[in-house]
C-alpha cells in the first residue's frame, strides 16, 4: 500500500484506513464462517456415514453436531 500516492487530507487518509480494515475484517469473518461450515460438513460426513436428516434448513438438530458447533465457537473465543 506504500506505493500508491494519493492527495487526502488527514480526515480522508483516516477514513480510508478505517474501510479497508473494516473490509479486512469482514472478509475474515466470512472465510470463517465459510471454514466452520466445511468444518461442520467434515464431521457429519466422518461421524453419519448414513448421512444426516438434521439441519437440513440450517438449524442444529443432532446432539453431536450441536457440541462440535459450539466447541469450534469457543476455539474461536480463546
């Protein structure tokens, strides 16, 4: 980013740092999300191998899955 020249006042500079790491973050937060997902997958896929009739609308209906959801959240927290 040092090499792009741009004529901002300290205001403009300051608004334009404070999006890019908003934007940073957001694009974290949705690769993870994306990740805990194919996480998610992962363990049904390894621990019902007849296949899952939970969650099928995205909520969490199977005991199992709903433990390792939210020990994958509190990895996260730590």
């Amino acid at each position: 980013m040092k090499h792009i020249v741009a004529d901002l006042s300290e205001h403009g500079k300051w608004q334009l740092r404070t999006a890019m790491n908003h934007a940073a973050e957001l694009a974290e937060q949705e690769a993870e999300e994306r990740m805990q997902k194919k996480a998610i997958k992962a363990f049904c896929t390894a621990n019902c191998p007849k296949g899952c009739s939970f969650g099928a609308d995205g909520n969490i209906g199977c005991g199992a899955k709903a433990n390792f959801s939210l020990k994958l959240n509190a990895d996260d927290n730590d």
